[in-house]
DNA sequence: GTGAAAGCGCTAACAG
DNA sequence: CTGTTAGCGCTTTCAC
C-alpha cells in the first residue's frame, strides 16, 4: 500500500497526536492500520529518530521501497515529513531510547533550536503564540532538557554535593533533609557522599563531586579535615559552605548552631537544678563541634559557679557511652549531674548507669546535646538541647545559594538558637 | 626586560615544575623573578589558558610587547612555547578558573586528545611511557575528567539516583546509606531525592534525574504509585531496581526484606511466650510493606493458632502511636501482646501505654519490626526484628549495578533475612 | 600506538 | 522576536 505525496489530505498533520513516544493517528490516516501493524509500533522515523520528523519528503516511492516498509505523509506546520512504519520492535526499541531534543521540537514546531532553548529557560523574549506551540510538541514529545549538556555551555548544573560524616546518625540526616529540601524549592538537585569522618574519603569524593561538575558544596569536614583544604577548594572556584562544623573560622559561609549557648542552657538548668557537680561526657573524635561544645561547658560552669567533676571520653555509640558509665561513676569530682555531648552518649550513658545500678533521673542527672527524636523514647525521657539540625541543612542550603548567586557575597555565618527541652532525666540533686 | 628565543636554554622545558596550577621555575630562569612578581602570579598563558600551553613561538618580541608584559620561552617535548608573566591578578584570576581540559593535558605531554583520553579511561593501547608520561601531567595540572561531557558521548553519567519517601525515618537513611556506599565502590556518585510519599513529587523528582542523565534508579515507591510509572520508566530506558516497597511484583528488580517471615518471627516469639490474643498496629500508609506485614500477620496467626486481637491504625509517628494506645487497650480482642508495624510505632505506643498506667513488657508484650537503633534505647527495651535496611540498601544497588551492565538479565530479587532480636518487651504472658 | 575529525545536546552572541 | 554560528569537553570512528 503507497500513496503518493498528492493523495495526502491538506491538513493531515493537525489530526496527530503524539502520546509519550508513540504515534497515535488520526481518523483521516486509520487506513493505514489495516497494515496489520499494532498501534504500538508505529513509529514515525526520520534520520534515526523516534516521532514525527523527518526531512521534506520530495518521493514518497523512494522512501517507501528501499527500506521495504510502508510509508506515508504528513505534514506538520511548515513541512511535509514522512511517517514511517516500523515493521519490527528491533529497530523502533532502537528508536525508542533516542533522546528527544531540543533540535527535534525545533524541527517539529517549525522553529530555531535557540527559540526552543529560550522557551526552555522561560526567556521573556518569545512571543507568546510560538511558546505555547513549543510546549505543546515538548509535552506530546515528553521533551526532558538535557541538564549536562546546559552546562557544558554555561557552567551551571544545578547539581550541588553534599557530604557528611556519618549517614547513620540522625543529626546528619536530619541535616541532608533540610538540605535536599531547600535544594529541590530552588530546583537543584544533591549529590549525595559519606566521608565516614575520613579526610582521604573527603578528598576523593570533592574530586568525584568536581568531575560532577556540581556548582557548589555543602562540607560537614571530616575529623582532621586541614584549613588547607578550603583554600584548595576554594582555589578551584568551588562554592561552598561549611556546617555543623568548621575548619578555621569564617574562611568560608557556615552554617550550625550555637553549641557554646546550647551548653549554656543545659548547665544553667541542671544548676537551677540544684547540681553543683557537673562532668562532661566527651567523644574522642576531635571536630569544631566538640571544642565549641566543651569550650561552652567550661564557661558556662564559670558562669554558674558550678564545679567541673571531669571529664570522660566515650566513642559515639551507645556500646561506648554504656562502658564509660563507670569511669563517669569513679570520678574524682563526684558529678551529681553529667552533660553528654549528644543524645547518642547520653542514652547510652543512662544504660550504663542503670547496669550499674544507679537510676539515672533519680540517683544521677543526666543531660543531653541535639535533642534526637531519640530523646523522647529513653527512660526517663531524656532533658536535651534541641539544635534543630533540619533547620541548619536548610540554612546551609540557602547559604549555598546565595553564594551561587553572588561569588563575591561577604562571608555569612546562619547560626540557629537551641532550645532546652526538659524532661525527666534531669532530675533536682537528690539530697 | 625581554629576551630573543635563541638566548632560552635548550632543555628549559625539563626545567619547569608544574604544581597545582601554579607555575614554579627552575633555578635557570629564576632571573624573571627579578621582575618583581610573585612567584604564585607567574602563570602560564595561551589562548587564554592558566599554565604552560602556548602555540609554537615564532616571534617573541612580538608576543612580548603588545601586550605589555614580560614573556620568555621555554619549550616542552615538541614544541617551543612561550610563557606569559601577567602583570595583574585580575587577569591571572579569571584564568584560575579556567578548567584544565583534556587537550591541554594533550598538548603539555606532547601527545592527542585522543592518547590522552584513553589513559584517563585506562585502556590498554597506550604505551606504558606515554601513559607515564601523562598521568604525570595529569597530575602536574590537577586535571578532572569532567564527566558530564563524557556522557555526553558516551551516555554513562555514573551518577544514579535514589529516591526515598522519609529522610527521617532511620529505616531508610540506613537503606541510604547501604546504597551510597556500594555505589561509591563502584565509583558512581548518588543523586539522592525525597519523594514525602507524595506520587507528584516522585514524578518531578524522576524527570528531574532524567534531566540529569542519571544511569539508573533505585526507588522505594510512594504511597500510591502505580504500576504505570514502572512501565513508563522503562519506557525512558531507564534501568531501576525498586527497593523496601514493590509496586507489582516482579515488575523490575527488587531489594527488600522478607517481611512475611519477619513477622513470622515475632508472632512465633510471642506466642512461645505464653501468648494467643495478639493484636496489630499497623500505620495508615497504603504500601506493599504495609501490606507483607498484615498478610504475615494472618498467615503467622494462622500458623500458630494464636488468635487475631484485632488491628489498629496509627500515624507513623511517636504521637500517634502513643495516642492509639486507647484505643489499643480497648481492643474487644483483650490482647496481651502487640506486634506493631515497625519500631517507631512500637516505641510510641510503650509512651502511650505507660501513659494509660500499663506497664509495657509487663502488663501488655510489645514487639516491634524493623530493629531500629532506637530498640535497644526504649524503656523496656524493644523486641524486635531485624531487618537490616543497610544490607537491603548494599543489594539494591548491586541490583542496579547488575542492570546496567546487563540491561536483558533476567529480573532478580534480593531479599534478606530477617533475625529476631529478644529484648525486654515481649514478656511472658502474665498470668 | 597515535592523530584528525565528527559529533553528543545545549546555549551565548550576534545578526537580522 | 527569531535564526545562525560557534563552540563547551569529551569519546569514537577510522586512517596512518
């Protein structure tokens, strides 16, 4: 079955509909089915590509025999193309995988591949009636832009990584979300790395993350991380902030909480408290955020007028913090009261204690840093310092794109307000 | 100060040590120091280019003079290049940024774009000096294969994406982190995304991944997704592993737990503990788990002879749960134990019961799925049964791996085992 | 082994 | 407002 171009009714092509990435046909052209070909695999072809295009078709004999499949036109706007039949899934599951591009829905609206690309980038300087045809063959075409390829053109990928210490503490993925979600709000998307506090992990992800062309980082350093580091990172024209812990200080945006207050607000509470002995349970891993928060307990206990019972230093899991029960217990200080550097010690704290034999809430005052959802679940409850971590991702985010916006934007620090959330583990100093 | 090409030393190139993207000279031409620059503004310039690429030398005055800098020559393995002194940070500046490419590693080593592209992708044909040869100037310049171009050819981003409904569910920033971490063994980078269990989302999220050229996806499906967004990923061509959810069965490749046998575990424990009314909290959110775990439950039930207390519906969240321990207790069933849908809802309902004056793990058994970390935190802690979503996570993405390299391999399913893990909640019946 | 040339899909610059 | 042109950095033939 051929017809020659003539036979082609006038306006033919206003009768497709282009569904996903197969052509549907129009009354006018169902003749054609009685091909004996399912619906499904008729494929309109035109120089390896799915979907109606196809240069200006002069004979429609030539086409139609060399290839030995059935043919036949239609015409789109401006042009008359050749629609042709795919006879087996072979070569139209080829097809299928073809990206759709910009040059197609050029092709296929009867425009200039930069007219697609400024309807793409929502450019005020197309006319309205030529944008709504674009759109409409990008969506019949279900048209994806080409993200990377943008941005070999114009440096920008509206991919940013993020990278952080430890997926399996919540404090970090808390923070990831907040990050993800402010990223997603302003259309960018995050690539995603654990460093597992390893500086050399560090250094190999920010290259992965480089290679990735990402237009900025967001850095929760890993224990060890070296000012250097910045500078180098800095020196390959990356943006990128700093949060929940800090190399130097302000050699770049950074964004956390104020762990020195947080502490503050613990001491002053387990004070009113009536404690005058406070320990300080510690974690081994020597990051910005373990000076600040020890730093803040040994000014706050200045503040007070409290007694500093010592300190003890667990790993940061609850096995860890569990064991340290009795060096917390053998303290020359004598703590009534001990401050855990977060949640995940301090509850570890508190099943070490009761192993051993001490109630804690009732024999021994026990407070937490983060206030991890995990705070409401011990027993006793645990008093924390919520540090809002969520908050913070979305914080850092913001500080990101800010600096995206503006390279030479002064440094910028966001740093949340804790907020003590008492519960039962902080009990008054038994008499 | 300028000097004719024949004055230069005949073996300069040998001289010159390239760090970072820094030019250091050697000891021969340590005489344009004299010019009063920095060592670190000494950059090398052609074309545009930060370092030591430069066309062939013909006339070094007249590259000297016109633009009013101090130049002097030098020449690599094959050719004679010049080296350009600028004056300014300001130009040297918007050079820093200027990325190191393929064929500038090309042109330093002496060799093509195309023997340099072959090292970096560590084919076999080249020789062994020139593959020295360039990866020392690969390293010299701190070069970073840029990714995205490559895909562009060769349609391999090495970036795949994961989708997940709940950042803050530890569930699944385990899961995460499983993926993460097999995917970065296996050198690719994870776009990570969070759908809120919300099918709109999901979708912008899968066009945005597709816009970015990622390889593959491992989704855990939101709540409501429906069997056509699987074909219609297929459609795209875009290999996808489901993963802790499955829409259909056997649509795609799956990683999950065996919640049936998981639950299984649980009834059995409870039921060698003396009990035979055993009720279900189950969460309001309409997935496949959800599903596995009642259909386990009944068949469990079954198994055992003990009897179906009946079920309750809760949010999933601490509050929830504990707001449905009311309701829970008011059950006509009376039952004496409580499997619940997962751990967070086990741990809130304990709150909730506690609340009402039960003491759970002694008045009520309580026994949770999932064997979050928070288990061995509640008070008393909690009867639970692992399901390992770290290990659920490594499968998936070695499911996904698996699929792109081999895109007909038949569709697999990984599924682990689950293990009970006998904590203080799930107390003998009391009698 | 190596080099030259042709794109991948997109955008910036400029000319109409 | 729209079209033309010239690449972004890389890989892939196909010669040599």
């Amino acid at each position: 079955m051929q017809r020659s171009g003539d036979e082609v009714p006038a306006r033919v092509g206003a009768l497709l509909r282009i569904v996903g990435r197969v052509v549907r046909f129009g009354a006018l052209l169902s003749g054609t089915l009685r091909c004996g070909m399912a619906l499904q695999s008729c494929v309109c072809k035109l120089s390896k590509r799915l979907c109606p295009f196809g240069e200006r078709v002069c004979n429609l004999q030539k086409w139609a025999s060399p290839a030995g499949r059935t043919c036949f036109p239609y015409h789109s706007d401006r042009r008359l193309y050749i629609c042709n039949i795919l006879r087996q899934s072979g070569e139209a599951e080829r097809m299928k995988h073809k990206k759709v591009t910009l040059g197609e829905i050029a092709r296929v609206a009867g425009v200039s591949r930069a007219t697609v690309s400024l309807v793409v980038r929502k450019s005020p300087l197309v006319a309205d009636r030529t944008r709504t045809k674009v759109e409409q063959v990008m969506a019949d075409l279900d048209y994806v832009r080409d993200i990377g390829a943008a941005r070999l053109r114009n440096n920008s990928s509206r991919t940013i990584g993020v990278i952080v210490p430890n997926l399996l503490n919540s404090f970090f993925t808390e923070f990831l979300s907040g990050a993800e979600r402010v990223m997603r709000e302003d259309d960018r998307v995050v690539l995603l790395a654990n460093s597992h506090d390893d500086t050399s992990r560090q250094n190999d992800i920010l290259q992965r993350f480089r290679g990735h062309g990402v237009d900025g980082v967001i850095l929760c350093p890993a224990e060890g991380t070296q000012p250097e580091l910045l500078t180098r990172i800095q020196g390959w024209g990356l943006p990128m902030v700093q949060s929940l812990r800090e190399v130097g200080r302000d050699l770049t945006d950074y964004a956390g909480a104020d762990y020195i207050e947080g502490v503050r607000l613990a001491v002053q509470h387990l004070v009113g408290q009536g404690h005058h002995r406070i320990a300080f349970l510690s974690v081994t891993a020597r990051t910005s955020a373990r000076e600040e928060r020890r730093n803040g307990f040994a000014r706050a206990l200045a503040e007070t007028g409290a007694e500093d019972a010592g300190t003890v230093e667990a790993e940061l899991t609850w096995d860890g913090a569990a064991g340290s029960a009795a060096k917390v217990l053998a303290l020359p200080g004598r703590p009534t009261a001990v401050l855990c550097f977060n949640d995940i010690l301090a509850a570890g704290l508190m099943l070490g204690l009761r192993r051993a034999g001490r109630e804690p809430g009732v024999d021994i005052a026990i407070v937490g840093l983060d206030d991890l959802p995990l705070a409401q679940l011990t027993y006793p409850s645990l008093t924390s310092v919520a540090m809002l971590p969520e908050q913070i991702g979305a914080l850092a985010a913001r500080l990101l794109v800010r600096r995206l916006v503006d390279r030479a934007a002064p440094i910028a620090r966001s740093i949340v307000a804790p907020a003590l959330m008492i519960r039962q583990s902080s009990c008054k100093k038994a008499d």
